[in-house]
C-alpha cells in the first residue's frame, strides 16, 4: 500500500467499533520505516480529536470492508489523553494494544514476515492476517 492508500483509513476494533482514522504516520530515518501510525479518535470535524501513535504491526487490513483492525477497547481512547499535536511521540504506544480477545497483534515472526513478503513458518501462518498467493511472472 502507499501512503496514500493509508491515510484517512477507517480504524475499527474485532468487536466492530468505529475508533477513528489514520490520519499521518511517523517514519524512522535513516531506514526509512513506519515507526507507528496516528489514529485521529472523536472530535467534531477535526476539531478537539485525540490523537494516538499506534504501531504498524498491531494493524490488520482487511479489503473486503476497507478498513484497519486494531485490537484496541474504545473506552481505552475515551479515557486516555493521546499525543499533542505539536509534541509527537519518539515511539509507538503499545500499551494501548489489548493482547487478549479474538485478535491479536502479530507476533514479531509474522511481522517480519510480512515486510519480507515471504510465507511464515506454518505454525504462524493465519488465514486471517497472511494470505499467500503464488507470483506470475
């Protein structure tokens, strides 16, 4: 996906709450990769919004919906305070990632998995996060 395959993403958790969009991302030089994502959650027309950094590898995309799942409790973003603006974090936030329930973050293989675009060991692979066709050349 580009970047602009990503932003203004709809954000929804496993039980179907709507949390928001991506509405930037924060990327790491000299290497280039996406340090975390920022999910923009309530507000009114963009005003009064929170904003959380959350990392890359806790979110599924799903393109049947077009949408990014994140195992996240919504009243978890009700209560939090989320990022300044004009303060961004260094590092994404994985404490707000519930690691219980019917989803959960990728572990590391699948995530290194995924950059690499290969097919993970068998025992990760899920039909839900990794799908593996063969490549026509």
């Amino acid at each position: 996906m580009s970047a602009d395959d990503i932003l203004k993403k709809n954000v929804i958790n496993p039980q179907g709450d709507d949390l928001g969009k991506i509405s930037d991302m924060r990327i790491a030089f000299p290497d280039g990769k996406v340090q975390y994502l920022v999910l923009r959650y309530g507000g009114v027309l963009g005003m009064a919004a929170k904003r959380f950094a959350v990392p890359p590898e806790a979110m599924i995309y799903r393109s049947g919906d077009d949408n990014f799942v994140v195992n996240i409790d919504k009243q978890r973003l009700d209560d939090l305070p989320g990022f300044d603006e004009d303060n961004w974090p260094r590092e994404a936030d994985y404490s707000l990632i519930q690691s219980a329930g019917s989803m959960t973050p990728p572990t590391r293989e699948e995530a290194e998995a995924m950059k690499r675009s290969e097919t993970p060991p068998p025992e990760v692979v899920t039909t839900e996060r990794v799908e593996t066709r063969p490549r026509r050349r």
